[in-house]
C-alpha cells in the first residue's frame, strides 16, 4: 500500500524542509475566511484554496491563490498537496475527504465530520487505509479553559463529576443558507452546535449510554430552512450515572454584539467548575473586543505539527472523535423522531 | 403598645420549621396579628415573631382567619383539608401534595367551601423572575423558544428532606420552583424527560436535569442540584425567543460586594434557602399578595390550579426517572 510517507519520501523536497503545500477546500463554511487567513499569513504554507461557489468574500494575499474548483486547488502542486482543509458544506465534507485520502493528502475536515454516521466511518477508513492523518476541527478543543476543566476532572480537584450543563449559543449564520438547508447541512442547530460540547465531553467522560433530544424550530423561524431545527436540548447520560445536557440552539439574538458563545458547567461531589472559552473580552454598551487566545490558530498549530510529523503521528480531536461525535447527533436526531432516548448501542 | 386594630386579619403559622421563619415577617408586614402552632420548635418561633401559641391545631382554628401551612409536604393535605373544613383560607408551602389526586382534591375542596388556597411558589415573587414574566408578556423576547433555568444550594438540614418518600425529592422539593417558572413563562406542559444523579451517604449530593417541551413549542431545561457541604444558594435564568433574550445569575450579586478579606469573616455557604436580604422580601411579597387576596378579592398570582400543575409536572419528571422514558403530560 502506498502511503502518504511515502508519497512525500518520493518527493524532491522533503516536507520538513519546504513549506507545506496546504489545499483549502471550499469557502462554504462561515470558517473558512478565518483559517484561510491565518494560514496566508504563515511562512511556512503555501495556501490554494478553492471556491467553487463564487462566495467570494474570503481574501488572502498575494502569497496565496483562490482558483475556481476543488480539482484546481489539489492539481496546484505537481506532488501534490500536503495536505487539505475541508470547509464545504457538510454533506460534501464525505466527498472531498476521500478525494484527499485518494491522494495521498492529509486532512483537516470542519465538524460536523459528516452529515451520517455511514459517512463518517467511510472517512475514518479511508483515511486510516491511506496512511493520511484525519483530523476534526474543533477549535474549542483548545481553548485553555477547556484545558483546564480536563486537568481539574482528572486530577480530581471537583470530585467525581456528577452532571455537566453545557451551552453552544450563536446567531444563525449568515450569507451561509446552507447551514439550515438539511440536504447539505444534515439539520440545524443539533447538527451545527451539539458537537463542539458533545467532543469536549467525550475527551473527558468518553461515550455516552443514551442520548435523549428535544428541538424546535422557533428561533429565526423566518430564515431558516424547512426541517431544521433552531433551538435543541441535548441530554446525555453515561454509564457511571453522569447526565450532561447540551444547550445547541441558535439563540443569540440576531443584534448582539458578539456571535454567541461556549459554556460548560461541570457539578462534582466536591464542587462546581464553569468554563467560558469565550469569556474574554472589553465590555461597553454594545460592544464585545475579544482577547482571548485564537483558538483557530492553536487548532491548526497542532494540525500542521501533526502533518510535518507524518502519518505516524497522531492528532486530536481525530477523525474518531468526530465520529463519536456524529453518533451523538444521529441519536439525538433519532430521538426527536421517536420521542425518546436512544441508547447509542443501538443506533 | 397601641391596640389592634378593629379586624385585624389573625394569621396561624403551622409547623414552626425553617420556611415558616422565612414567612412570619410577611405576616407582620401584612398587619396580622400572628399565631403558631407546631409540634416542634414553637416556644422559640414564639419569642422571635411574637406569636400566640396554640395547644392543638383546632384550637388554632379557631383563633384565625387564615392559616400558613409550613410543616413537612406529607401533611399538607390533612391539615389543609383540617383548615377548609373549619372556614379559614390557607396559604400552603409548595408542593400543595405528593400525589397529584391529593393536590386536585385540596383545590376542589377549596373551591367547594368558598376559601383561598394559595401555593406558596414563592420564586413567583422574586423580582427578577417577576420582571422576566412582564417582558415576556409585553413581547419583549417574542415568542419564547429555549428556557434554561437553574437551582443550585444545600441540601436542606432536616432529614426529612433527604427522604424522597416525604419529600418528593430534588425535583419536587428544589427544583419544582423551576418547573413552575417554566410554565409560566412558556406555557402548559406537553412532555417531560428526566434524569437524577445521587452520591453520598442517602444521597447527599443530588442533581437533576429535566428537558420539557410546551404546548406552544418552546422548549425548556431545568436543572437542580443539592451540592458539596457548603454550597451557596444560587439560581440563574435564561430565557431566549424570536425576539430577545433575557438573562440572570444571582451570583451577579445585588449590588453589594465584598472582597475576599471581608468574605472570610463572614458565614457563608450551605444554604438550602436564597439570601434575599438585597432585595425586597419575596415571601413578604407573597403573604402580601395572599392578603390582598383576601382583602380585596385580587386574583392571586400563583392560584391552586398552579400548584396542582406543578405537582403535576414534578410527577411526571420523577416518572421519567424511574422508567428512562419520556413521559407524556
């Protein structure tokens, strides 16, 4: 089996010593602009990336190149790209992932991994058959806070955790239809925001038993596609009799000074941590300036790490992790439709 | 001294346990002359609030016009059954009953005989729920979609409490405050899922959450918890629509902060009941309330129907716990 190690072996230049050949794949995602941009601006990257759709609203310097299809993004190089960042709509993540596999490329796909679980497990496969690295993005995944509630649960510094609230709050995307179009969305707000906690509670309580949703669609009723929710409770409970809820609505009023927000809220026998990754920031009357560390960056930090380093090397939140996740949002879609909890076994 | 006036209303706290402490300085507030009778801890309740002490709960009767029924929930029906049989209005301590039949009865009863009973959800009369209600129904968050609401403190002292067979539990005890606010502010209830989590010695630490859905198809989640020794009490909200969203956290304070130097030599902490010395009393407001019921014939803001709907409600979460299902309303 040819792998992406020695795809690169057989290249003239070595990785490690050139800048990494990075495809960009669709301008879809609302964050693709901002890992467009940050990747421009790296000495070490040499940015293609494709916008197929004609949004035309991501930039990038004259360092870096926006071409008209995915096919010209990955024939940009005639080795080929190092790697790929998927930021499609989701229901095309499958496609372009297994292109990138195909060729030998490894992969950043945006999450959700995919619109069903059959999807992600074909993309969990082929990227472990090709030898390529697949990771999700997850930028919350590093945010300090976040590393600090991992640190405290392990070290036990709140006992043992006994229920965790956890809020993904925003606007519904604008300029983006798709996000709430369910043909290339795979829902709404469960699909779009249930994840980002689902993947934090997974890297430290692992899976859940069952998974038990209720949504509605009465938040931004006037712009959002038929079928997709807007509003969603996710509750999960764990083996050990844990029980998180997730709040993944799309509530944040259309006006507010910032997009939304992460909180999650972990109760232990020995107290309370709340974590606010995105607490930082100047206030004043309508005005929210962030500061905080910039997750995106930190995110592909660790990707273009892993890439450098090879297949061999691993990197999280994986493609395993946006599975799980995935299977999180099938149960909770599966439990809309039945009224009651799914046991994950069972899906 | 000056006399009492003529009519003075005669008010009779039964059970002279923690709540009722919280409720004797609405009483006197109100005007009322203040009567006790308790099987436990009434010489002391006496002393404190200046109540008439009563032998026995007909002799109670019989020297009230209205009676404060703060003894623990599974004698709330006899007694309240005990104080409409003898003609007096009642102000109950939530919840009305354990069992929903009981609740229905108690307000049937009530009706039947011509007399008050007002459910005291006291958060009914905390200013921010109470101002999160009015914006709701002057539209000032549209059509409300997802409600979170939460309820964190002590496990209350008395070991009756930790009794789910007495009590009800987290989520008939503690958390029913919430399940009431969230009908509402959104409307009845159609469907209820819930599930408890239990450490400790005869569960210590408890914590709930419940996710119901309305009949106008907002959502809501409600989410309990007796915690770790030491815990403040702490109650947060947040109430999203097509149209705004409103938000509060109690630990946002209430407008008087102290550093961490002064904290230490301050109590604090393992509260099973919120510190409403910032604010206007919300069991004042409620007795007031009550009173004016009485006096002018107002509707009250929180009636006997609501009390039974909440019990309800609570039923049905605990249902959920039991059998893992979604239980229908």
């Amino acid at each position: 089996m040819l792998t992406a190690d020695d795809q690169v072996a057989d290249r003239p230049e070595h990785a490690a010593d050139r800048p990494l050949r990075i495809a960009l794949l669709s301008c879809a995602h609302t964050h693709a602009a901002g890992y467009a941009s940050l990747l421009d601006a790296r000495e070490d990257v040499d940015l293609v990336v494709s916008d197929p759709d004609g949004f035309g609203d991501v930039h990038v310097s004259e360092r870096s190149r926006i071409v008209g299809s995915h096919e010209e993004a990955l024939d940009a190089w005639s080795h080929g790209p190092d790697a790929v960042v998927v930021t499609s709509a989701n229901a095309h993540h499958r496609d372009l992932v297994l292109e990138a596999a195909r060729r030998g490329a490894h992969v950043l796909c945006e999450k959700p991994l995919a619109t069903t679980v059959a999807d992600a497990e074909q993309m969990v496969e082929a990227c472990r058959e090709a030898g390529v690295l697949l990771m999700t993005a997850f930028p919350v995944h590093f945010a300090p806070q976040v590393a600090s509630l991992r640190e405290a649960v392990a070290r036990g510094s709140i006992g043992e955790v006994v229920g965790v609230t956890g809020t993904n709050n925003g606007k519904l995307p604008t300029g983006r239809d798709w996000f709430t179009d369910v043909e290339l969305s795979g829902g709404g707000a469960l699909v779009d925001h249930t994840v980002h906690i689902a993947q934090i509670l997974d890297s430290v309580f692992g899976e859940p038993q069952t998974v038990h949703a209720v949504t509605n669609r009465i938040l931004f009723a006037d712009r959002a596609g038929d079928g997709a929710e807007t509003g969603g409770l996710v509750t999960l409970t764990y083996p050990d009799g844990l029980v998180a809820t997730i709040d993944c609505s799309w509530s944040q009023p259309a006006d507010a000074p910032t997009w939304g927000g992460v909180t999650i809220q972990a109760v232990g026998t020995q107290g309370l941590l709340a974590v606010d990754p995105f607490s930082q920031h100047v206030g004043g009357f309508d005005q929210w300036l962030p500061y905080g560390a910039n997750l995106d960056e930190l995110m592909l930090d660790a990707f273009l790490d892993a890439v450098r380093q090879g297949s061999g090397s691993d990197v999280e939140p994986s493609g395993e992790a946006g599975l799980r996740t995935v299977k999180i949002v099938a149960a909770a879609q599966e439990s809309v439709r039945t009224g009651q909890p799914v046991a994950l076994a069972d899906l | 001294m000056t006399a009492p006036p003529v009519g003075r209303l005669c008010a009779g706290i039964i059970g002279t346990g923690g709540i009722s402490r919280a409720h004797a300085p609405g009483w006197i507030d109100a005007g009322a002359e203040l009567h006790a009778f308790s099987l436990e801890g009434a010489e002391a309740f006496a002393e404190q609030f200046g109540a008439i002490l009563h032998d026995d709960l007909d002799e109670l009767l019989a020297a009230v016009d209205v009676v404060d029924v703060c003894t623990p929930t599974p004698s709330h029906p006899g007694i309240v059954h005990q104080a409409l049989d003898a003609g007096r209005d009642v102000v109950c301590e939530k919840p009305l009953a354990l069992r929903a039949q009981d609740a229905r009865d108690l307000v049937e009863h009530a009706e039947r005989a011509g007399r008050l009973l007002f459910p005291a959800h006291v958060v009914r009369f905390f200013p921010q729920y109470a101002a999160a209600k009015q914006a709701i129904e002057r539209g000032a968050i549209g059509t409300p979609a997802v409600l979170r609401f939460e309820r964190t403190g002590a496990m209350p002292r008395q070991p009756w409490f930790a009794d789910e067979s007495r009590s009800g539990g987290i989520v008939m005890d503690q958390m029913i405050h919430d399940l009431d606010q969230a009908i509402w502010m959104a409307g009845p209830v159609t469907s209820v899922f819930a599930q408890q989590n239990r450490r400790g010695e005869d569960g210590s630490l408890r914590t709930a959450h419940v996710a119901l859905t309305h009949e106008g198809g907002a959502i809501s989640h409600c989410r309990g918890l007796w915690g770790a020794p030491g815990t403040v009490f702490r109650y947060t909200f947040s109430l999203a629509g097509d149209g705004g969203r409103l938000e509060y956290d109690s630990a946002s304070g209430d407008g008087v902060s102290w550093d961490e130097v002064a904290i230490a030599g301050r109590s604090s902490g393992g509260d099973y009941l919120p510190d409403v010395s910032g604010m206007a009393s919300p069991y004042a407001l409620e007795i007031r309330d009550a009173v004016a019921t009485l006096e002018t014939g107002s509707a009250p803001r929180v009636s006997g129907a609501d009390g039974v709907t909440a019990v309800e409600v609570a039923l049905a979460a605990l249902e959920s716990i039991a059998t893992g299902r979604r239980i229908a309303c």
